[in-house]
C-alpha cells in the first residue's frame, strides 16, 4: 500500500511528525473503505 512505503520514506531520514502523519492518514485511509 501507498502508505506504507510514505511511512517507510519518513523513517529513512524525515522528521517523526511526518510518521505520524502517515500513520493518521492510514487510520483514516482504512476506515473510509
């Protein structure tokens, strides 16, 4: 999934708030569907 690797990018070498904001968007992602 798109988030995944989003989440997987921002713990190579970004901020934390970035995480979090890819974990919020997953959340938000699945329970939308």
């Amino acid at each position: 999934p798109q988030f995944a690797v989003e989440a997987k990018d921002s713990y190579g070498g970004t901020s934390l708030n970035k995480v979090k904001e890819s974990i919020v968007k997953a959340k938000q992602n699945l329970k939308e569907k």
